[in-house]
C-alpha cells in the first residue's frame, strides 16, 4: 500500500490519495494516469493489470486500486 | 429516413401512443419491431448487414458464454485436486478458444465495416466537391459504424466476462438495432442500455414531456441553425476563399456541425426518455472546454470511450507495451514512461480517424488531435510554472482566454473533415498567415454565400439563445428541471414559443430557396 | 391536484392549436391580388349544386368561357372547375370530387393536358409545385384530394414527403412570414370572389400579332398515364350517367398539333363522345384576334369569352339537349345576383383598364 501511495503521490502531488474516494468521478484522473499507473505497478508488484479490470471502480480510490492488485496476484 | 422528416415524427408518435397502451411485457418486442420497421423504411438491401451483424454477435457470444460456463463448472468441481498452476494452465487455455471466437466475430463484422467504408470513399470524395458532403452521412449506409461498434463492445464485454450474453436472440437483435440510435448513436454499452431496453416502462408524464421537450430542442438546433448556415458552408469552401473567409468558415462549420451533431443526438436521447429509456450523452457542451484532452471528453463521448475501452486500453497495457514502458523509463527518462501512452494514443487516433472515413483528410484530423494531446501533455509542466508565475488560474478573464483558444484550434483541426485532398487544407491554413483581407466582413462577400441578411439575423439570434441556454446549464443545471418547478401555463407557453420558432424558422420542406414563388411572374 | 394539471394541459393544447391554425390561415397565399387563379378551385363550394354543365381544365376553360353569357342567353346553368395548368389526373380528380356534390348532364373536359404525361414532363419543377398548390390547396378534404395529391407530387415533394404538408400547409407556407402583406391579414377569414362561377375575366387587349413557329415534335403520340387517365373519366361520367364532352379551346398557344387533334377525333370515335376542336370553329365563332385576346392569342379576354360561350351553348343546347332554366323563379333568383356580380366587375375591371 505504502508503495502503490508512492505511485500515486508522484503523479499528482497536489492530491490526498488516502482519502480521496472519487478520484476518477471527480476528473482528477485521466486515462493517461491510470495507464501510468498500471506501467507503474507492473514494474513494481510485477502484475499484470489487464484491460477489462480498467473501470472506474478499481481506481476510484487507493483502496480499491490496492485491492485489485492483491486479487491479481492472489491469482 | 430521415430524423427531420414528417415521416419520422409520425412514425414517433404512433409509436408512443402504442408503446404506453400495450401491455408492459410487450413493450420490448414493440420496440424490436419498430426498430426493423424503421430499418426496412431506409430499404430493404440494408436489411442484410443488420442481420448479419446480429447473427454472427449472438453466435460468437453464445460460443463464448458456453465455453466460460463449462470452464467454470469444472474449475468449480476440481477446486480440491487442481493446483494454482494447473488452474492458471487451465483458464488460459480456455481463453484462447474464446479469443478464436471473439477475432472471428470482429473479423467478419470490421471487415464487412471495411468494405463498406471503401465503397464509400468515391461517393464521399464526390458528395465533398459538390459541395453535398454531410458529417453524418459518413455512418450510412444506415448507421452501420455506429451499430457494429455497438455489437463488437458487447462482444469483447462477453469475451472479458463484464458482462453476461444475453440467451434472447430477440433481445440482442434490439440492442443492436433499437432505431433512435441507430442513424448517428450514441454508441451504448451492452452493460448500461440493455437492461433498460427489456424492462416493463410505466407512463412517467414528466419523462415523456422531458424527452419532447428535448426532442424540440434538437429540432431548433438542426433546422433553424445547422441547415440554414449549410449554405454559407458550402459556398465558402470554394477555393477563393482564403484567410478570413477561411476562418470564418472555421466557425461557421464549428456552428453547422455543433447543431447538426448535437441536434440529432437531442432528438435521439429525448425520443429514448420519452420512451422510458436513458441513453448516454454524448455532449456536455464541448465548446467550453479549455483543453483538447477536456474537449474529448466532452465531444462525441461514446466513440472516445468506446476507443478507450476497447482500443487505447489494450494496447497501453499489453504485454509489449508494458515492456516498452521498462526500457523506454531506462533510456529515456521522464519522456519515456510517458512513450507507451504516446504509442498507444497514436494507435487509437488512427482508427478514430479511419471510423470516419477512408480517406487521407480523416488519418490527417486524427493525427493532428493526437499530436495537441500529446503535446499539451509534453508541455503541461511548463503551463504549471508559467500559470503559476503570473497567477493567471485565478483571473477570470484567462478562462475565457482559455476556452476561446481551444475553440479556434479546434475549428482548425475539424475542418479537415471538408477537404479530401490534404494538399488544399494545408495552403488555406496557410493562407491564414499570409493573407489579412479583413476587407471581407464589410465589402459585401458576406451577402454572397447564399445567405441573407434575415438568415444572419436569425442565426446570429439562434447563436445567442443557444450560448445562453448553454451557459445556465453550465451553471445551473437542468433547463428542463428549471422550467417544471415554473407554473405549468408559463411553461407551455415557452415550449409553444419554441415550437412555432422551429416551424416558422426552420430550413425545411419544399420550396425553400424559392420561397418567394407564389408571387413570380405567370 | 392531479385533475387540475390535466385540466390545464388540455386548456394550453387547445389554445395552441387554434394559433397554429390561426397562423396557418395567416401564413396561406390569399390568392386575391396579382395571382387570383390561385384561388379559383376553393370558390366552387360556394356555387355548388344544381349545375347542368361543369367545365374542367386549364386556363383554357376559366379564361375562355363565360358561365354568364351562357345563362343570359340559353339559360344554362352551368360552372368551371378551373386552375392554371391542371394535369389531367387533377382533372380527373375533380371530377370525381364534383360528382359528389352535384351530378350534371354534361361535363366539358379541355384535352390540351394529354400532353403531359407526368408531373416531371411539364419542365420546371418548382413552378410545377406552385401550380400543384394552386389546385390541390384549394380542393376540400375527401380521397379525391388524396389520391391527386399522390399523383401530381413531383420529385422534389416526394423528397419532403410532401403530402404531410398539403395536409397541415403550414409546413409548406412556413417561411412566408417574412413576406406577408396586408393582403394576408385582410382576407384571414373572409376571402372574396375572384371569378364568376369559375370564370377568371380579363379586360384588357393585346392583340396577336405574329405567329411563332414551334419546332416540330419527335413523337405526337399522347402518353400513356394521359390517355389511362381519360379512359378513368369516359368510365366515371357513364357510372353517373352523364356525357362526356371534349373540346379543344380555340387557344392559338400553346399549339395543337394536326396529329394531337387526329388522336383526339379517333378517341371520340371509338367511345362514342363528342369532340370539338374550337380551333376550327374560330370563324363561326367571330373571334377576332386583334379585340378578343388579351396576351397575345393565349387566352381570351371577356369580349372573345363572351362569344365563346355564346358559340358553345348553342352546341350544348343542340346537341346535348341542356335544359333552358330561366323559367325556373328559384333558379333565376341565385342567377340574376350572379349576372349583377359579373357587370359591376366588368365595369370596375374596364375602368381600370
């Protein structure tokens, strides 16, 4: 979790990313961040985070991003 | 048929009256056969590629379907003897059948697309010179990009198990066919409408009257705006005018296309409401946007998250891309990890280009958005630093400086759309920095491009209410919604305003440039 | 609460379809100024009934017989269900609606329209339009205004599905708002009588002078839709036992060709009709061309109309045994007020002149 904060902080500073439940509802994600982001997390988690799993609900919030990677890799 | 035909409302209307008086579990079937009424109206010949795509969505998904149920069942049954690995292997295997599945469908569907597309690349390039050329004619023959691209998102939603293949033949053939969308979208997920297109509707009198009031709305944007300044449209695409005549048909074509599109989308979406159905929207008043990545969000939603979804997606991450993105971060630095995005953008602006049409103009307009994108992205940092210098974010003023110079780069970009031969959209750009007749806003070319002064009255009067009824939307929401709360007199009294501005005004029906015939000479 | 927003519903639809009505009306070509044939086919409603002979035809009929003079001298009761350049079909159509009003011993049809075999044939679409208005606009709702509405559309009002807008004109007339005249408010709900009994009068002279040679045709031959249409009215007028009249207006233009007249007199033989080609008759009748036309040989005016149809009625007489009402006191009542009508016009229109 700790790491995934990381990726998140280095892309919008600005943001409060343990908190922040509507991150894709509220605009403050685009597509290019969350396609960053799964770059990010393959290099760093080494998995895979395939395409149909790219919904708003798995990256509305930290939480949820990090839960959808400890499914995959539970996998 | 056309959407702004007396046929069309008609056919509407019976419809409506039907669709509220049968009983509710009928409802779905109605809407079926209407949509395949509505399909043969156009002409029978069509009527093959419909069946065709429908026929071979429903084989492929029901293919898929059986092959994930038996797939489940036995990882289900086995869960005790099977080891993870063996699991995996298992799965795996299982989704390489479905993948010959799926390529099979989107082969055949795409390909038939394909040819279709180059059939029409004559036509187009004829229609362009003779000055014929409509933006929504590019989905004919009968909304065929928009219903196949519908179909193939169901189909990949099935292979990747978002959602379940629908068992009803019946079913599937009104999702792809359900006739309000089928001219021009927009292009809904499988997901989202179908449910809503099989559920019992109950008579909502406020749904009803919300989507003719849209519906009306759509009209005034189409016939009183969009085919009135047609004319001046066509006249200045004439290879005289360059410079300002060329940018003012920037702007022009930017009002054409805004009512033409938006128009027939509010008379899609509001036909939909009256039904009972919520169909995606397709705008949120694109022209305010200040920058491209905003105004993609913001025009055409369905076709961008369609390409999002099922084009830009897979590529940025699949297996390659995300090794690209390791060595790319290596190498190059900061630039590099942004280099699979880039790749996969370009790759997704292509086929946006080619969805509208084969020739070279439409690779050129969706290279051209690519490249803004990309480089306001490349240059964001630097816009942070210098907003941030002179404090620019917090002025009023700069917002709309902001909104005015998306629109002007946008009106560049779009009207790629008119010139066929890239060689001609190059030298009018051209000729914007070569050629300052400003002479033509006042010496009387403006009364030569097949409008009169009450045209320009009247559109400049349609601009205005637009841009205002835009504007309260913007800030405050739905019009509809504000109008209900108003006593019921005052508010029909300013749909029936509306509706006499759109009969008296419109642009339609016989004898429209030659008005003044009852009174010519015998 | 809920009765009471239903209540208004209902009030608001119906106060805004009578102003659309009522823009309807307003946004109508009045047809009472500079353009008055246009108003011809709608005043036959009001003269309806109790006619023994109805003409039916193009310009050639409303401008070249006086339904007067008639009366005046024979006591024929008699009326023309005129309009510029009607197709034959129209013709057709007409007849079929007069039928339903009055059935008259004799019904006079003018053949030059057998040259027209579709609304595509007659050149210019867009007056072809505004010359389908001016009959089919004028024509009460029945399926005769139906079925010659789907016959006489041309290509560019099939495109707009036009027949919705002689339905509801306003989707036709819509864009009349920026040219409306005082005409158009005066004559909103009352509109007067341009003709007398159908005939359009004309006062002025311009004599005819030299003749124009037309080229020659390829082919003479009527087309096929003209002679079906006919064939439909010879069948029509023996169901209701009336006779059937052909003639051909002593018009000198548009020319009617030797070998037009020759398919007219071999038709007339083989159904058993009477055809008169008045063109032959011009002597008999006493038209002179330097008094009695009033553009040049294409029409005449009310000095040649009046001779015509004293001409014509003998023939009518004669020959189809038309009966003399003038002994009949009801008869005569409507008539003498139609006869004061026509005077008083004629003195206006020639002071005028």
């Amino acid at each position: 979790m700790e790491k995934l904060l990381e990726i998140l902080d280095e892309l919008h500073p600005d943001v409060d990313f343990e908190t922040e439940e509507h991150l894709i509802d509220n605009k403050i994600l685009d597509s290019f961040d969350i396609v960053t982001i799964v770059a990010e997390i393959d290099a760093e988690y080494d998995v895979a985070i395939p395409a149909e799993e790219l919904i708003p609900e798995n990256f509305n919030s930290a939480k949820a991003l990090y839960a959808l990677v400890e499914k995959l890799m539970d996998e | 048929m056309q959407i702004t035909s007396f046929g069309f409302l008609l056919f509407a209307a019976v419809l409506l009256v039907a669709y509220y008086l049968i009983p509710k579990k009928g409802q779905w079937i109605l809407l079926l056969a209407a949509s395949y009424c509505f399909y043969l109206w156009a002409g029978i010949e069509y009527l093959g590629f419909i069946l065709l795509t429908t026929v071979s969505t429903y084989a492929a998904t029901m293919a898929m379907a059986a092959n994930q149920e038996k797939q489940a069942k036995y990882l289900a049954e086995n869960k005790q003897t099977l080891s993870r690995e063996e699991r995996k292997a298992y799965k795996a295997k299982g989704k390489r059948v479905n993948r010959v599945y799926l390529i099979a469908c989107l082969v055949l569907n795409f390909g038939i697309l394909a040819v279709c597309k180059a059939l029409l690349i004559e036509p187009f390039k004829a229609a362009a010179s003779a000055g014929t050329f409509s933006f929504l004619s590019l989905g004919l023959p009968l909304g065929i990009s928009f219903y196949m691209f519908q179909s193939m998102g169901y189909a990949v939603d099935v292979y990747r198990q978002t959602c379940a293949a629908e068992k009803n033949p019946l079913k599937l053939a009104l999702f792809v066919s359900f006739f309000p969308q089928l001219i021009q979208g927009p292009i809904s997920k499988f997901g989202q409408l179908a449910p809503q297109l099989y559920s019992p509707k109950k008579f909502d009198g406020k749904q009803l009257s919300f989507g003719l009031q849209r519906m009306l709305w759509g009209y005034f944007k189409k016939l009183v705006i969009a085919d009135r300044i047609a004319a001046a449209v066509i006249t200045l695409r004439g290879p005289e005018h360059t410079g300002v005549s060329f940018f003012i048909l920037t702007v022009f074509y930017a009002v054409q296309i805004y009512g033409d599109f938006t128009g027939g989308i509010d008379v899609t979406v509001g036909l939909a409401q009256a039904l009972g159905i919520k169909l995606p929207e397709n705008f949120i008043r694109p022209y305010f946007s200040k920058n491209i990545a905003e105004y993609w969000r913001r025009w055409h939603i369905s076709l961008g998250e369609w390409m999002k979804d099922y084009i830009f997606y897979p590529i940025s991450v699949s297996q390659p891309m995300l090794k690209l993105s390791k060595a790319a971060r290596k190498n190059l630095g900061a630039f590099g990890k942004r280099l699979p995005v880039y790749v996969a953008s370009i790759a997704t602006w292509f086929v946006t280009g080619i969805w509208h049409g084969l020739t070279p103009n439409f690779v050129l307009w969706g290279m051209l958005n690519c490249f803004f994108i990309v480089l306001s992205e490349e240059c964001s940092g630097l816009y942070e630093k210098f907003h941030g210098r002179f404090h620019l974010k917090e002025k009023k003023w700069y917002g709309g400086f902001e909104i005015a110079r998306m629109f002007i780069l946008m009106n560049l970009i779009r009207i790629v759309d008119l010139f066929p031969n890239v060689g001609d959209y190059f030298s009018r750009i051209g000729s914007l920095f070569t050629k300052f007749n400003f002479h033509v806003l006042w010496d009387g070319t403006m009364m030569k491009l097949g409008l009169t002064a009450l045209d320009y009255i009247i559109l400049a009067g349609g601009i205005v209410l637009m841009f205002t009824i835009s504007l309260i939307q913007e800030k405050k929401g739905s019009i509809r919604e504000l109008l209900w709360q108003k006593n019921p007199v005052v508010r029909y009294a300013l749909i029936f305003a509306l509706l006499v501005i759109v009969l008296l005004m419109g642009n339609y029906g016989v004898g429209y440039n030659a008005s003044a015939f009852i009174y010519n000479a015998f | 609460m809920k009765k009471k927003s239903i209540f208004t519903l209902c009030a608001c639809l119906a106060v805004c379809l009578a102003l659309l009505w009522l823009l309807q009306a307003l946004l109508m070509p009045k047809y009472m100024g500079s353009v008055k044939e246009g108003a011809l086919i709608g005043e036959y409603y009001d003269n309806a009934g109790n006619n023994d002979v109805v003409f039916i035809g193009d310009c050639e009929v409303y401008e070249n017989f006086s339904p007067i003079t008639m009366w005046e001298e024979y006591g024929i009761t008699s009326i023309i269900r005129g309009s510029p350049q009607q197709l034959i079909w129209q013709s057709y159509y007409l007849m079929e609606e007069t039928f339903q009003y009055e059935t008259p011993k004799v019904m006079v049809f003018n053949v030059l329209s057998m040259k027209y075999d579709t609304p595509q044939s007659t050149g210019d679409q867009t007056q072809r339009e505004a010359y389908n208005r001016m009959t089919l606009d004028g024509m009460r709702w029945s399926g005769s205004k139906w079925n010659s509405i789907q016959a006489s559309m041309t290509e560019e009002e099939k495109q707009w599905q036009g027949q919705w807008s002689y339905l509801f004109p306003l989707l036709r007339y819509h864009d009349r708002w920026s040219q409306l005249t005082g005409e158009d408010f005066q004559y909103l709900f009352k509109k007067d009588q341009v003709s007398d009994n159908g005939y359009l009068m004309q006062t002025g002279v311009k004599p005819f002078e030299d003749e124009h040679i037309q080229p020659p045709l390829v082919d003479y031959t009527f087309g096929e839709n003209s002679y079906y249409y006919l064939d439909k009215m010879v069948e029509l007028c023996k169901q209701h036992g009336t006779q059937l009249v052909l003639i051909k207006a002593p018009s000198l233009y548009p020319v009617w060709w030797d070998e037009w007249d020759q398919q007219m007199v071999e038709y007339a033989e083989k159904h058993g009709l009477l055809y008169v080609n008045l063109l032959e008759k011009q002597e008999e009748i006493g038209i002179d061309w330097s008094q009695d036309t009033y553009d040049a040989g294409l029409h005449l005016n009310v000095y040649g109309a009046e001779k015509l149809a004293s001409y014509f009625g003998k023939i009518l007489v004669e020959e189809c045994g038309v009966a003399d009402h003038r002994g009949d006191a009801e008869i005569s009542t409507v008539w003498a007020e139609k006869v004061k009508t026509y005077y008083q016009r004629k003195e206006a229109l020639q002071a005028q002149s």
